[in-house]
C-alpha cells in the first residue's frame, strides 16, 4: 500500500512538472497563436532570478520563487512584446525567427554573466513519511502549486474582464477592435502573463534542476510538445496532456528506466498528434477553456 501511494505521488509529481513547464507556452500560443522558441529561456530566467534572489540578496526562498521570478520575467515579456513580437502578428515564421534569435541572444547574455556552471538552491521543504517509506515534500508542494496555478489561471480568463477581453481578441480580434476593445494591449498583456508563468516554472523546479544557460533547450521540447497535444484550449489541453504524458512517461520508468519514459512520453505524442492533428481538445474539451 506504501509503495502504491509512493507511486501515485510520483505520477502526481510528473504531470505537476509538466503543466507548469507548459502552462506559460500555452498561454502565448492558444490566445495568441504565437510560437515562443525563447520559452525555454523564459524559464532559465526566472530560475536565476530565484537562485539570485535567495543566495546573493538574502531574500526568502518562498518570496524569491512565487513572487520575483514570475514579476521579474513578467516584465521582461512585456517589453518583449512591445519592441519584438507586437510588429511580427500575422507573420509566424517571422515570429519564430525573431523569438528564436531573443533565445540564442538571451543564452549568450546569460553565460557571459553566470557562466557555463550549473548553479542551484537547495529545496526548501524535507520529507514526509508514508509507512516504511520518505516522499519529497517539494514534491507535493509542486502538486499543489500546479493546481491552485491552473485554478487561478481559469478564474482569470473565466469570470474577470481581462479574460473576457482576451477571449474575445482570441476569437476573432478584428470584432473586438470594432467593438471598442484593444487587441494590442490585450495581447501585450497576455504574452506578460505567459511570461511571467514561465517564470514561475523556471524558479520552481530550479531546485529539482539547477540552471544554467542551455537549460532552456531541455524546457522547451517538453512544453512544445505537451501543448501541441493538448490543442487550443489553454487550460484543458494543458491538462489533458500533461495527464496523459505524465501517466506515461512515470509508468514506464517505473517499469524500466527514466530513458525509455522519455522515450515513451515522445511516442505517445507522435500518436496522439496522428490520430488527434487538432489536440486533444480539438477533439474533447471543445468548449473549455
């Protein structure tokens, strides 16, 4: 019964990581149809920002990883937006051209400052006993992080008029312009949001990774690869994949090895998307959000 309940916790965990890695991508790409390849940066900022935070300022882990990274990098996507991507809308291959160059500018910048070392903090929370067995509370805590972000995230789009607005430019921006909305400060708005998501991944699984500067590229196929699965839906696609994968990619390394979950996690996609071109909520889900 231990083991069962070690396991579940570790599935639990996995699908957590993975909806948090993608939530922030998910954002961009379903309100925005934009593809952010600098995501995975995103990410490795928000991860120093944490580690700079809590070793360097003396600031609290808590305050460092749920506050100033997913704020700092917030912030950073907003200016993104407004000198980058608000002039390539319309254009994809130029948008992803563009956020690929930020990408490979943003990893240069960051290894001349931190160098080409993995760098870390020590995660905050011990273990918890269940029988005869130890399970991470860190691992729990991103369990309960991912849900109270999903949550939080439907709420938003669901019942405040922000989420109106951009559910309304999502649809169909030109009759939101037409209505007296603002469709560029609704998506200047929205890519800060998906940054500021990416962020908070990035500090919060800094202490299960470490960072460095190429750690972007380990992000990114993952998140790429979950939202392309889940279809347009920000919130329900996220989800759904990030179930399905983690199920997955958990069960056989427990079967095997971490390296044939992997494996595993990318052959499900490549099914998925060939009986599903549309993602899962093209399919289910139609009307979720």
């Amino acid at each position: 019964m231990d083991l069962a309940v070690i396991y579940a916790i570790d599935i639990l965990g996995a699908i957590a990581i993975l909806a948090l890695l993608s939530v922030g991508l998910a954002v961009v790409f379903g309100m925005m149809k934009i593809i952010n390849l600098a995501h995975g940066e995103f990410m490795m900022l928000g991860g120093y920002v944490a580690i700079l935070a809590t070793n360097q300022w003396g600031v609290p882990i808590w305050l460092s990883m749920l506050v100033l990274a997913p704020l700092a990098v917030g912030v950073f996507g907003v200016l993104v937006e407004h000198l980058l991507v608000r002039h390539l809308y319309g254009r994809m291959i130029d948008t992803m051209l563009a956020t690929w160059g930020l990408s490979l500018a943003v990893i240069g910048l960051a290894t001349m400052v931190f160098g080409n070392t993995t760098v870390g903090i020590s995660a905050p929370l011990g273990g918890l006993s269940i029988g005869a067995r130890q399970v991470s509370g860190y691992a729990l805590f991103l369990i309960g992080l991912a849900v109270v972000v999903m949550l939080a995230l439907w709420c938003l789009l669901r019942f405040t008029d922000f989420g109106l607005r951009a559910r309304a430019c999502m649809q169909n921006a030109a009759m939101a312009n037409a209505l007296g909305m603002n469709p560029n400060g609704v998506y200047k708005l929205t890519f800060g949001l998906g940054a500021a998501l990416s962020g908070l991944a990035g500090a919060v699984l800094a202490p299960l990774t470490g960072v460095i500067p190429t750690i972007g590229s380990a992000y990114i196929a993952k998140a790429f690869i979950t939202v392309i699965s889940g279809g347009s839906a920000v919130i329900a696609g996220t989800v759904s994949a990030s179930s399905v994968f983690g199920v997955i990619s958990q069960g056989v390394t427990f079967l095997a090895t971490p390296v044939y979950g992997q494996v595993a996690l990318l052959l499900a996609a490549i099914m998925l998307i060939r009986l599903l071109p549309q993602g899962i909520t093209g399919r289910f889900f139609k009307r979720a959000i």
